[in-house]
C-alpha cells in the first residue's frame, strides 16, 4: 500500500472463485473446439505438404519392427500367394499414390487379419487366407472377391493417408496440451493423443469404408462381398465386437473389429 501498488487484472480475477471456474469452463471448451474441428482441420491442411516418400520410410520401419515381433513366415507356398495377389490387383486403382505389394505372414497372436502400412504395404496373415477358402479348401472366385473387398478397405487407409492424418492429429493435439499442463503432467498429454488417435480411427474406418464400396464398384465387384468378408472376420473373432478404440498400428495385435464400426 506505502508504494501504491495496485493489483492487476488478472491478479483480482485470481481472487474470485466464480471467475477461476469460469476461466477452468473456457479452456475445455477451447480444447474440445480443437480436439474436435481445429486438429483435424490442420492435419487436413498440413497433410499435402508432406511427402510421399515420409508414408514409404514409416511403412518400412513398421514392417521391419513386425517382422521381429509378431510375424513369422508365411506357411504357403507361391501359389496361395499368387492367388491372394491377383485378388488385391482386382482392386488396385488406376492411377495409386504408392504401389501396392502384398505380404503374407503367419501369427498366432493376431489370427485373421490384414492391414495396410502407409508406404501400400498390405499384410495379411495366414488364417486371412484360410478363412476365405471354400470347403474343398479352394479359393474359388468367391474368396477372391472376398478378399478384394478387404483389400479395397486397407488400400482406401493409404489412399486417404489415415496414418499420417492420425500422427498429424495426435501430434498437434499433444503439442497443445503439452504446452498448457506439460510441465504438470507428461501422462495426461500422452493420454489425450492416444484417446484422439481413438476416436478418430472409428471416422476414418468407416471412411475407408465408403471408399472400398466405390472402389469395388468401379472394379465391377459387388458391395455385397465386403458385407460377407466383414461376417466371416466377425465369426472368425468370436462374433463380439469390442469397444476398443486403437490406431493402425495397435490395431494389428488385437481384434481387427475393434475400432470398426457396427458390423449390420
């Protein structure tokens, strides 16, 4: 008081508790603004600017990390692969981003499944086969088609170039967070990307989705093959669809189903 000091705004903000609570209600809303439009609309933006050949180095490092965890060679011979390879150039675009090779290993862990790495690698296991095979064992036409429609679903991932959406989306999404509470608590802004990467696979799954019916459609494939490829994958994994949110990667050592939407 003796040198008339004179507190400042913010400091008889500080004061009043109304106020605290009222500046506490703004920033989660400006959070929830860029969880939900501001980072996906800047990962859309920032997206073009990175080059094709960043979604070829991830790709390569993902498989390679694979490879030495939970892959082991494929149990079949060159011909199953062939056959599965002519079924991923039924649906191959025209005019792709990245060429598209096919790979095929066998694992336990993960049953069957198939997934795409940013660089148009698509992997698919053993039981993958298998499971599209007809009772004589074969894979007729139909399994064909039926893996073309899981094809057309993983090839619409690169396409799109989900991963490095996701990775954009996470990224900024952290580097905001981090940069409010991060000297606070590092666990609360890792929590934050990964629950965004979540609920952001769901949107993009069923984007994919979308994708590989027009794709299949142009390849004069039938929609109905994706609904069976989907029925037979949900049969093949119990029949439950779990309620777990998980990225690409994450995604390959769980239930193919899990960050997918409602199956009917």
């Amino acid at each position: 008081q003796h040198l008339g000091y004179q507190p400042s705004v913010v400091e008889r903000w500080q004061s009043r508790w109304w106020m605290a609570l009222l500046a506490v209600m703004v920033l989660v809303v400006a959070l929830y603004g860029a969880y939900v439009k501001g980072a996906p609309y800047l990962a859309e933006k920032l997206v073009p600017l990175i080059p094709d050949k960043a979604d070829v180095m991830l790709g390569n490092l993902a498989m390679d990390a694979l490879d030495q965890t939970y892959f082991k060679p494929s149990l079949f011979s060159d011909i199953p692969k062939n056959e599965a390879s002519a079924a991923l150039t039924q649906v191959s675009p025209e005019h792709a981003r990245l060429p598209f090779k096919l790979h095929m290993r066998s694992s336990k862990a993960i049953g069957a499944n198939a997934f795409a790495l940013p660089s148009g690698d698509l992997v698919m296991t053993d039981d993958m086969y298998v499971l599209m095979l007809n009772p004589k064992r074969e894979l007729d036409e139909h399994g064909k088609k039926l893996l073309a429609a899981v094809f057309a679903h993983e090839i619409a991932h690169v396409e799109l170039r989900h991963t490095m959406r996701n990775l954009a989306e996470t990224s900024l999404m952290t580097v905001i967070v981090n940069s409010l509470i991060g000297d606070f608590s590092t666990v609360l802004t890792t929590a934050a990307g990964t629950v965004l990467n979540a609920k952001y696979s769901r949107e993009k799954e069923a984007e994919a989705d979308r994708y590989a019916i027009e794709l299949m459609k142009k390849k004069g494939i039938s929609p109905i093959y994706f609904a069976l490829a989907l029925e037979r994958l949900q049969r093949a994994h119990g029949g439950e669809k779990k309620d777990e949110g998980v990225a690409w990667l994450t995604e390959t050592t769980q239930d193919y189903l899990s960050s997918h939407p409602n199956i009917e």
